[in-house]
C-alpha cells in the first residue's frame, strides 16, 4: 500500500544524531532518516492497531474515536504517548526512543485493559518502506531466525522485530487488505514495501501486558540483524536506562540555564536538546529542520545544511556549552567551501550541493564571521590554524564580490532566498565575514591582509551610512539594485521609483528598481549580530521601532519577517521576534525584551519545540517543527538576557 500524503507539522522528533525520526503524537513515525539525518529517508508509513472481539481497531487513529498525549520525558528525547477510547477495552502507552550508539528505535507499547472482562486479541504492527524515498524495487522478507521482518533496497536493511515471538506476520502481498480482514496469510517473502507483524494478547481486567517493538538498520541484513540482536539481548528496561542517563548526562556537560526560572529552564534544555540531534553525528553539519515538504509543494525543503543558519547555531552552541558540536561544524565547512572561495546556498552533509537557487553572499560572510566567534571562545590556535586557509580563500571571494559603484556586495539572493538585489543585511554578514578574516590574519601576522580586509569593511559600513539610510520610513533600506519582473518594474517606475534596465549578451533584459524600502527585521543585523552600529545608534533605534511598529502582528502578536510577507500566510515567526529581543537586550530595554523572550516561551508546542511560524490568526503552530535557528536564538537571547541583568544589578 502506497501513502502520498505525510504531515506537514510533526509533534516530536526522536534520534541519536545518526539515525532521526519525525513522529506524531498518536504514535505514527512518519519519517526516517539513515545513516545521516539529512538523507536519506525510508518510511513510507508505520501504523499498528488492536484486533480485539473480531473489531480492527488502529489505535494512531483520532477519527476512530482515539485520543491522544504526548510528551517528552524531561530532559531526554525520549517520547511518551498515551492513546485512549471510551469505546475501547484497551488503553496504550507507548514510549518510542533512538538508542545511543546503535542503528535501532525502540517502540515500547503497555496495554492495560480498563474494562472488567478477560481481553483476548492480536496487536498488529505495520511497516512500509520505500527506501532511499524510492517506492521502486523494495523487497520485504520474514525471517524465521530473528523472527523479523526485513525490508531492503541495495545497500540499506531495516529489521521488525519485537521482545516476544510473533504469532503471525506476512511480507507483502497486499497485506494491508490482509489486516483489514482480520487475518495474516504467512507470505514469506514479495517484491513489495510493506509487511506486518502481529502478537497475540490476553490481559485479565485490570492488568497490563508489555511489548517491545525494535525496528534496527545496516547495511547488510546481517547487520541490521545483528544489531536487532544485540538491542533485543539488552532488553527495553536497559535500554531505557541507557538512553535517560544519555541525554541526562549529555545535559550535566552543558551551561546550565543563567536564568533560574522553570519555563525557561525547561526550553533552553529543550533546545539543546534538539540542536544535538539536529547536528549530524558523521558530519558535522547541521539540518536546519528534518525534512517534511520533500516535494517542494509549499518550500524548498529544509533538511539541508545553511551556512547563514548554522553560523547563528553554532554560536548557540558555543553559549551553551557545545563547543565540540560547533567545532566539527567548522569542521565540515572547510569540506563545502567552493574552490573559488564561496560558500554555495546550502548543501547535503556529506558536503555535496543541494537542491538551489543560487548564491546568497550573507552565508560566506556568515561562517567566516562564526569561526572568530568559536575561536573566541574555545582560543584554541590549533583551531584557527586548521580554519585560516579557508578563511583566507573565503575573504578574497568575498573581496572580488563587492560593487564599486555602490560599496556594497553584489547581487545575488537575500537571506530568505526571495529576491535578488544588493541588501543590506548581507552587506552587513559580509562586513562580519570581512573583520573576522582580518582578526585571523593578524593571528596569522598576515598584517597587509588583515588592514586590507578591513579597510573594505570600513567601506561597506560607510557605504550604508550613507547611502541606504530612508529618512521617510525611519529605518534603513533593505537594499539597493533590486531585480525585479517586468509588471512590478512598470508598475513602479510610473509611480515615481527610480530604476533601470540591462541586457546581457544572450538579449535577456533585468529590470532593476535602484532602491528597495521594505521595512525586513533582518536589519537589525546590522547591530546584532554583526556590529557595524550599536545599539545606542539612533538610526538604529529607530530602524528597530520602525520593525516593531510596522511587523507586530495584530492580536497573535509577534513579529514577521517583513512588510506583507506573502510566504505561508505572512505568520509571525519565533526567531524575528527573538531577534527583536535580542536588540532591546542590547538597548537595555529589558522588559521589552523579556515581553519578547515570553512570546516566543508562550507559542512553543505542546511537546516543548520552537516551530518556524505562528498561525497569525489562532496563534497555533503553522510551519516547521522544529526550527533548529529558532532554538538558537532563544538560547542566545536567554545567555543575553541573563548577562544584562546581571550588570544591572
């Protein structure tokens, strides 16, 4: 049986930075990625169910009258989900968890029968795979040996299997029919994505009986048996142990909470938890979120690895204490550096292009300027000797990039890959890159480098002084030399903006408005965290009093990224309003800040993860959970909060 259709919005995500899985809160892991947590993915769906009296019952189901909780066990990635039905005899718990250092997930289910008769009964476990997100040429096969299900495609092998033997099973053959029929048939082995499971059950009234399901992958089908044996041998109890004292004890190596409050506290764990799993074990690379519009239906997808993104991540590491996990990032970034200097949009974390739509100057600027940020911290030389080659190449690339005329960088795409112009916010991550490269040099005693690359930094910071400030707006421009298409190039030229035309050499003609007034919270990087202006600027100031008046969301509240941000409705999003916070920190405007930072506490999900977008209407979650960048800047805003009230005190 084929499922086209996934969620967009997950409610947890389970992993242990090799093997990552998104899931929803009724149990239905709906994604899984192996052995990178970028690519690539192999679920096609997993569902289980209760065959009880004759009546099928798929238990992940609310339309069958199931409800559904779910949570995290505190300071873990462990996921609890209690699945209920007043017209059912069974209530499910189910704990679902990643097991360090293995290939495995754990699926742990009690049924306890809440009614006063004798439940007798199957539970039926259903797997389809199309592996390496190709639905063509999968096999699945039972096992008699390890009493599991193995699905396989080339070089990937996922092995089912559960604690207790299976009383029936079937591999393929329709066996979604099968189930709905009430019966498995014992088919052994079909060209085919799915199988199923099923254990028999008998549970007295009042009791409760208990079932693991281990769901392992390798390379072989004797590997991915291998590690079902060795995850099965240890048993769930020890292998919940283990996992608790993992992510308790990868917690206790972190910098505690500064802020001593219980809903921050809980937060910033959670983010550091997730910014863990969001960093790719192998690599070093990290996702900006796990993939899950991996049709480009509504986006471009976002199971890639952004140098702007991680940049602002890593520097969340570096405060919270993962200063490993910010090395190996810089780590990896020597190995997707362009030979020309570059840095590409985005890439696999094998350090291969990914799916783009062009350069974005901001990125390169970005990763140089995070490097000095990590050095600053770690003051490891050993680190800035590994990096400075390529800091050396990155700052000659973004040297050939700047514009003579304007001072600025050249064109290429913004940093929310919507439009191509000169802005001033990548001017800024540039003039970031710039100062940063010249702190490495002068470590380096490259003296000439080091004036040269910021005497071009001055010029950058100059060049918007005075020529992007937009006195009528009361903030800075988002940019210059703006491509645009024909109409708008008509449209706005006849109403009095000021533009012009090239053709290239092929005959194709850009039309370009000269100057782009729109008022983006992406302008406040030009104070935090770039530094071309403090914070006490008063066109600074009030650049940022422009953003809070213009792109405060009414009755949600929050801040969106633009004037009429058309993208998934023009939704306030957690990371512009942290960095708005991160601003009146700065400013010394502390309740203001702290009014943000609750904003942004108060619209986490249910599970304690920061999505991308609020709903600009219900104030729900309406895009991307999680958001790696968003935990990032809360944990930044929180070590910002913490150090400016201690000053004040």
């Amino acid at each position: 049986m084929s499922h086209n259709h996934k969620p967009y919005l997950v409610d947890a995500v389970i992993g242990n930075s090799k093997m990552l899985a998104s899931l929803t809160k009724d149990g239905r892991i709906h994604r899984l990625w192996w052995p990178h947590i970028d690519f690539p993915q192999h679920v096609d769906r997993m569902r289980h169910a209760l065959l009880v009296n004759g009546e099928l019952s798929w238990f992940d189901d609310e339309t069958a009258g199931w409800q559904h909780e779910a949570s995290y066990t505190d300071r873990t990635k462990i996921v609890n989900i209690r699945a209920s039905s007043a017209a059912h005899p069974v209530e499910v718990h189910l704990r679902m968890f990643a097991v360090p250092d293995e290939d495995a997930l754990v699926r742990h289910y009690s049924f306890r029968n809440t009614s006063e008769q004798m439940v007798e009964g199957d539970f039926l476990h259903y797997t389809s795979f199309q592996i390496s997100e190709n639905p063509l040429y999968n096999t699945v096969m039972f096992d008699p040996e390890s009493d599991a299900l193995i699905h396989f495609r080339r070089e990937y092998f996922f092995a089912v299997s559960g604690s207790n033997v299976c009383t029936k099973y079937q591999a393929g053959k329709d066996v979604w029919r099968s189930i709905s029929q009430g019966h498995l048939d014992g088919t052994n082995i079909d060209m085919s994505p799915d199988g199923a499971l099923a254990w028999s059950l008998r549970i007295p009234p009042g009791s409760t009986c208990e079932l693991t399901v281990y769901i392992t992958a390798g390379t072989s089908q004797e590997e991915a048996v291998a590690v079902l044996g060795r995850v099965r041998d240890l048993g769930y109890t020890s292998l919940l142990e283990q996992t608790t004292n993992y992510w308790q004890q990868f917690l206790e190596h972190t910098v505690p909470c500064p802020i001593e409050e219980p809903q921050i506290q809980r937060l910033y764990e959670r983010s550091l938890l997730t910014m863990k799993l969001m960093s790719d074990e192998q690599s070093g690379a990290v996702i900006a979120a796990p993939e899950f519009d991996e049709h480009f239906a509504h986006c471009g997808g976002y199971a890639y690895c952004w140098g702007r993104d991680a940049a602002f991540i890593a520097s969340a590491m570096d405060r919270g204490g993962l200063t490993s996990l910010a090395d190996r990032f810089y780590e990896w970034s020597l190995t997707a550096q362009s030979p020309d200097g570059s840095w590409q949009q985005r890439h696999y974390h094998d350090g291969r292009l990914a799916p783009s739509w062009g350069l974005q100057i901001d990125e390169g600027g970005s990763i140089l300027w995070g490097m000095w940020q990590h050095y600053l911290v770690v003051e490891d030389r050993a680190f800035a000797n590994r990096v400075w080659p390529s800091v050396r190449r990155g700052a000659e690339f973004l040297m050939s990039y700047l514009d003579e005329e304007t001072g600025l960088p050249l064109p290429s795409n913004d940093l929310w890959e919507e439009r191509i112009g000169e802005h001033v916010y990548s001017a800024a991550a540039v003039y970031g890159g710039l100062q940063a490269a010249a702190c490495f040099a002068e470590l380096q005693g490259e003296a000439a480098s080091a004036a040269e690359w910021r005497q071009a930094a001055e010029r950058i910071r100059e060049s918007i002084w005075e020529s992007c400030w937009n006195e009528e707006k009361g903030a800075y421009l988002r940019g210059l030399k703006l491509s645009v298409d024909e109409a708008t190039y008509m449209e706005e030229t006849r109403k009095g903006r000021s533009g012009y035309t090239t053709t290239d050499s092929k005959g194709y003609t850009t039309y370009i408005l000269r100057e782009d007034p729109i008022v983006d919270i992406s302008l406040l990087g030009l104070c935090t965290p770039f530094g071309l202006f403090p914070a006490d600027d008063p066109r600074i100031a009030r650049t940022a009093d422009t953003i809070e008046a213009l792109l405060t969301v009414p009755g949600v509240g929050g801040i969106k990224r633009y004037e009429d941000d058309p993208y998934i409705g023009g939704n306030p999003w957690i990371l512009t309003t942290l960095w708005l916070c991160q601003y009146r920190i700065l400013q010394g405007r502390l309740d203001d800040a702290r009014r943000l930072l609750q904003w942004a506490i108060d619209h986490q999900t249910e599970l304690g993860l920061l999505p991308e977008q609020i709903d600009r209407e219900t104030g729900q979650t309406a895009w991307v959970v999680p958001l790696t960048w968003s935990h990032a800047m809360f944990i930044l805003a929180v070590h910002m909060l913490a150090d400016a009230e201690q000053a004040q005190r």
